[in-house]
C-alpha cells in the first residue's frame, strides 16, 4: 500500500489504544504507571498478552519513517527532564527512526541504540511535522501521542490515518481522546476486527479545507 | 439464545448509536431535531440508508418484552407533555410492548396502536426495571435511551448487554454516553463488525457487587 497522498507529502497516521469511554490514559500518573494506575493493563493488554493475534496491528505502529510525540509522552516535565531523562524506553526505544518530540525547552538531540533519535522541537506542530515529513522520505510520519498532541493534530486536520485499538473498557475519568477536534466525518477504511482484549478500527480522516 | 440470566430474571440489552467521541446525540435539539440538527443522519444513517445490511441488529433493538426510556426521550418537557404529547413515533410506535417513561409527573397510561403502551413511572429507575422485569416475563427487557438514562442503569450496574453501533463521526458536544458510571471492566460477546455507516460492537457487563 502507497504510503504517498495526492500531494505527494507523506501519509500521516496516528495509532491509538483508547477505552471505550474516549480515554487513552487515566488519572493519578507516576513513574512508575505513566498511563495511571492499571490502565497500562486495561488498555494495552492486547499488545503483550497476545501479541501474535495483532501481529501486523503492532509492525504498522511503529512502521514509521518518523514519529512526533508531545512532551509529556517523552518524559515528565520536572526532575528527570534536567537530570537527563532519556525517554521511558529504555537505550533501544522501539521506534528506529527519528523521533520529534514536541518541547517547550531546547535540548539537544539525543540518540538512542538501534536507530532512534529524539530530536525536540520548540517551534510548534506544524513545524515539527515539515521535520518529520523531511525525515521520512516516502515512508510515513506517526503521531504516536499523547492525547492533547493528537487531538492538536486532529483539530488542524494534519492526521490522515487513524488508527483506533478499543479496549473493552469503561475508565471513567483520564486524557481524552477526539476532543476537542470539531465535527468530522470520518470514513472506515478496514474491516473491524478484534479480540475479547480490543476491537481495532481504522479511519480516513478527510482533508478539511 | 435464552435471554434469561443465571438469577431467572429477565436479560437488560440497551442498545445505543453512538458517535466515535461517545455522544448519541448533539446540542441545539429542537421538535424537528430531536437528536440535534443533523445528527440523526450523521448516527442513525445506518438503520435507514441499509436496513438489509443490518436486519438483524434493528430487529434485536425493539424485540423486548418491555422497555424503558427516560422522559426526554419520549419528549419534550414543556408544552407538548401537557398539550397531549404521544412519542415522536406516531400513532404505532415501533416498540409493540409496554415502554416504561421514567417521568417526574405521573400521568395516565397512553396506549397506542399495535401493541405499544407508554406508562409513566414517578419512582425511580429500579421501580421502573421492577415493573418492566414483570411486564417482560422471560422476555429481555431493553433501556431504549437517551444518554442519561442509560448511564443511571449503567452505574446502578443494573444493565446486562451493552450493544454500541458506532458511527464513524466525530460529533465534538451533545449528549455523552458512558459518562458518571465508573470504572468498568466489559466482555465483548460478538465479534465486531459492520460497514462504512456502523460498526457494532457487542458486550456483556459484568454484575458488580
């Protein structure tokens, strides 16, 4: 499948494991549970627990030429961030790509094994999205989250692709997804499909004028 | 299927659309628009544009032995209810059971051609579930709507299948689903599926105790 629009700039998409209340992430977020306490389990538990079923669901996730993610997806914003935070993935994230993370403080690029390298951009998204465009060729450009960097995307109609993953969960309270954004019709372009751990469902987003 | 529970009591389905951001209805909800100005089109256009594709899934919405809806769903609070209001469905409403209107006034029961009567019920949502429960035999007894209705049946934990038919739309305000019941944990019970207009999605919520 081309990863090229009518324009010629690379597809942008956007892949998203959400609750089926509209959630991507709870409250109460630590160290230790960035996505909040046990939603780390409720959310994602398709990708570890059975992750032959959605093989081809988790390639194309990170099957990227560049990624941007917002700040607080990268790392807390006190402490560790001046203490030479270096990301929660560990010397060998999973992305093997450039990753542009959308920042309010310069900092040098900062390269990982394997690949990755988190590059922070001060300047804004449409800024960080011409980066990852020139960095990924013809390949795609993922907004890998989180929710405020997605719905920023969403609400300037830049997301081409959207990939939702339902997990059969009602949180109740955490970072929204889709808010924000408007009114948009969007249009399936895949079957539904799923598991008893989540249901995934991929979306054209039409270009907005 | 039997639609008897492991406790003998009658089965409570409630099925809603629902928009991808969880609303099943917009603002500015007027007599002409009762879900909203275009909403009904932009949910609903499933049940209307492609009956066939979903037969069975429209004929599981009304084949209850009772229902239940709240009073804004049966109608508008001024004028009209006083004015002899009888539903937005005309003389023979699709329902052909008893509905149970949970309303804050009492009024007569109003019975309709074909099987539907609507009877007002002053006492709460578990009076209202006792005299459906009575009324449905070993029948299912299904929560019709709108949003608040089902999310005060949702949180009393008394509902036993959540059926979603989500429409690809994102509809940014109106009525939320899902929204003050908790945290909950659900089972998908049927595999996703539908077309460009729906997905269905299909779940068992567990009793909570």
């Amino acid at each position: 499948m081309s990863t090229e629009t009518s324009t010629g700039m690379s597809k942008v998409t956007c892949d998203m494991a959400m609750s089926l209340d509209g959630f991507v992430a709870g409250p109460r977020q630590t160290l230790e549970n960035p996505l909040g306490e046990g939603v780390e389990e409720r959310l994602h538990s398709w990708m570890f627990d059975e992750p032959e079923a959605h093989a081809d669901v988790i390639h194309a996730i990170t099957d990227a030429g560049a990624f941007i993610m917002g700040r607080n997806m990268f790392g807390p914003d006190r402490g560790p961030w001046d203490l030479g935070w270096t990301g929660w993935w560990g010397e060998e994230p999973p992305y093997h790509a450039p990753v542009f993370v959308l920042a309010h403080r310069p900092r040098e690029p900062l390269t990982m094994k394997g690949g990755t390298t988190f590059i922070f951009v001060t300047d804004g998204i449409e800024a960080a999205l011409e980066r990852a465009r020139e960095a990924a060729g013809d390949r795609t450009v993922a907004v890998a989250g989180g929710a405020h960097t997605v719905n920023q995307y969403l609400a300037a109609g830049l997301i081409d692709e959207l990939r939702l993953h339902v997990a059969p969960v009602i949180l109740g309270q955490g970072e929204r997804l889709l808010a924000g954004v408007g009114s948009i019709d969007l249009e399936p372009i895949a079957e539904p499909r799923g598991t008893a751990l989540v249901t995934h469902l991929t979306y054209r987003v039409p270009r907005r004028s």
